[in-house]
C-alpha cells in the first residue's frame, strides 16, 4: 500500500527556500495522521549540503538526485527526474510548496504520472478517513473542498504561510541521506534556462520583524498613515498593510503581507482596520500574539485574534500611544 509522503524540497542560490520548511511541516503531519513516513526529494548539481540540512527534521530519509543536468532548473529535467523517483517509491502524496519553480513543472509531473494535482491548497483535514484540501476558486471568492480520486501518488501544493516552518519536528538524530539516480540525457531537456524570475526587490525584509503594525482600509486616507506609524515607532515596530494599501500607493509594495505580499511571524501584530481576508490571514497568522482593532465585532480578523478591540481605530490608537510612551519613560 503506498503510505509515504515526499516533500519536495526547493532551493534556490545555495538555500533552502521557505516553502520547503512549510512543506515539511505539511507533509509531517499527513505522515502523522495518515500512519505513514515522511521523507523529502531534494534534485539539483551540487546539493550534498542542501541534503544534510534537511536530514536534521524529522523524515525518515532524504533522497538527492545529483546531475549536472539538474544543476539549472528546467521545467523538464525535474519532471523527468521526479517522475522517475515517484515510479520506484509507494508514494501516496507529493507535497510541495505552491512556488513560481513548482508552478512551472507540477502540471508537467502530474501530466506525466497520471495523477491530479490539488494546488495552492491552504489547509488540509481529514474527516472519516477522507483526506481533504481547502483551496479557493473564483480569485478568492469561495472555498472548494477537494479530495483526490484515482491511485496515488497523488501532488498537494500549499499555499505559502499555510503550514508554519517552526513547526517542523527535528530528528533526534539526523535521517539517512541516499543518493538516487536520474536517467537523464541533454536531448530530454528542450528548455535552456534563462534568469531566473526575481519579486521586485524589497528594501524591507518584514519577516525579520518582531512587531509589526499593520494597516487596512479602516484607515480612510493617506494622511491618516501618521497615527499607524506613531504606533509602530512607539511599540520599536515595523509598519505593513493589507492589499489596498499597497495597490492604491498609499504605503510601498514591500509593506504588503499576504499571499500576495510578505509572510510575516512577528512576536506582536497589531491589525489596525483590516478585516482579515484570507489572502492576508495567510501572511501573518504565524505571529504568537495578535492584536485587531476594528469597529466590525464580526471581521474575520477576530477569529484568529488573540486580542480583540471593537471600536474606531482613531478614537483607540492616540490614547495607546500616549499609555505606551508612558510605560516607556517609566
Ligand atoms: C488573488 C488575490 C490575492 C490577494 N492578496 C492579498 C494580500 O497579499 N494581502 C492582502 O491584505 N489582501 C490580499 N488580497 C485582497 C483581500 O481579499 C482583501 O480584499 C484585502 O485584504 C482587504 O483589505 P482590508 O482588510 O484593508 O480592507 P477591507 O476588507 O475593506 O476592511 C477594512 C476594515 O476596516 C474596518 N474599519 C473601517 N473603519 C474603521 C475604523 N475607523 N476603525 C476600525 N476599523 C475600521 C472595517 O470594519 C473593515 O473590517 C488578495 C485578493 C486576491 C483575489
């Protein structure tokens, strides 16, 4: 019976990307609730110490497919290669992380093995022995619950920020790391890479930050920013916002979070107007503590709030100021 989860692990520039650690952090616990074992596939030129890195979590091997042929990203050497990884393992899911690298190649792969991919999936759960993928169609505008049909394996992408990296168990000891070998010729591989797709450059790395004072709508106006940035420089914080702030000009794009934007765990998040769209959720329900304020008791953001402040943002926020600066000066 095919019962192992493989976590596709994505590098890029000699690293591990974060979509990797989620992706684990995923793919463990399917491995947890559906009774099986956890490893990871990680393909490239040159990637023994990428391999060690991961055998520190908790899988039960990791698996490296080393060849020059794979050491530049092609959408058809790591079809080709995982294809042939999937054939001779009783993989039931492949986990991978919903980057532009596996959007590019999944299609390809599953194409090629006959299986469905379920993509982009921001939760997972199983319910009576059927496991189920929560993913949105419609730009957002509903949730679809899927379940895959047919024989495994089967491919799962999550959505960044749907998994926490923290939350991948490290091994007491580090797992085995095995070499395997890929059948690939340079006839097989039709596409020269060019360079690679850079995100517009970010001058703030939020995902570092320890408090972080976001912003929505409920602001009304550019000029009204100046409170949101006395609070974050009152509290030793960052400022970030939700979508509209950023499409609309009024902070840079780099302050955005979301699925869209940056995925940020600070220690603190003060959600100051913004009613907790999913797309922003994902973003920043990694933060330990989350404060909303926002004069909707029923915005969304409350249900992940750790605390909850129903009221005019520009009625609370002065005087929070004032009490902060105060416990500051002692
Ligand atoms: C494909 C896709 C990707 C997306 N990516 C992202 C993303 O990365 N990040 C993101 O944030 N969004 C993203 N979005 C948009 C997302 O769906 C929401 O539209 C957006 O997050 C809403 O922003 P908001 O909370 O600021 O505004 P709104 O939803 O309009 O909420 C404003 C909130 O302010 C409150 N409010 C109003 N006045 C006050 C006041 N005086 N005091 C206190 N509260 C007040 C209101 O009650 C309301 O809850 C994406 C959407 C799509 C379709």
């Amino acid at each position: 019976m095919n019962n192992e989860i493989l976590v596709f692990a994505e590098h890029q520039n000699g690293k591990l990307v974060r979509a990797t650690w989620e992706g684990l952090a995923a793919g463990q616990r399917l491995a947890r609730e559906l009774g099986g074992a956890v490893s990871v596939v990680i393909l490239g030129g040159g990637v023994a110490d990428l391999a060690h890195q991961l055998a520190q979590a908790k899988v039960q091997e990791v698996l490296a497919a080393d060849s020059p042929l794979l050491k530049d990203y092609t959408a058809d050497g790591y079809s080709l290669a995982l294809n042939q990884v999937l054939k001779n393992r009783p993989v039931r899911y492949l986990v991978l992380g919903h980057t532009y690298q596996v959007r590019d190649f999944a299609p390809k792969l599953a194409a090629k093995i006959g299986s469905g991919l379920i993509s982009d999936c921001l939760a997972y759960r199983l319910e009576n022995d059927r496991q189920i993928f929560t993913r949105q169609v419609f730009q957002g505008k509903f949730y679809a619950d899927v379940e895959p049909l047919g024989g495994p394996p089967h491919l799962i992408s999550f959505q960044a920020g749907a998994f926490r990296e923290d939350a991948v168990e490290r091994g007491s000891s580090a797992a085995a790391v095995n070499s395997v070998s890929v059948n690939l010729t340079a006839e097989s591989i039709r596409a020269k890479p060019g360079e690679r797709f850079r995100e517009s450059k970010q001058s703030v790395d939020l995902t570092q930050a320890e408090i972080i004072v976001a912003v929505g709508r409920g602001i009304k106006a550019p000029e009204n920013l100046e409170l949101v940035k006395k609070l974050a420089e009152a509290l030793g914080g960052e400022v970030g916002a939700s979508r509209p702030i950023c499409d609309g000009g009024w902070l840079p794009m780099d302050r955005q979070i979301g699925s869209s934007g940056q995925t940020v765990s600070p220690k603190l998040y003060v959600a100051l107007g913004i009613s907790g769209a999913i797309q922003h959720q994902v973003g920043m329900k990694g933060a330990r503590t989350i404060v909303a304020i926002n004069k909707d008791a029923e915005a969304p953001i409350f249900e992940i709030a750790t605390y909850g402040i129903v009221g005019d943002l520009f009625e609370i926020v002065p005087p929070l100021i004032e009490e902060i600066k105060k416990i500051k000066t002692g």
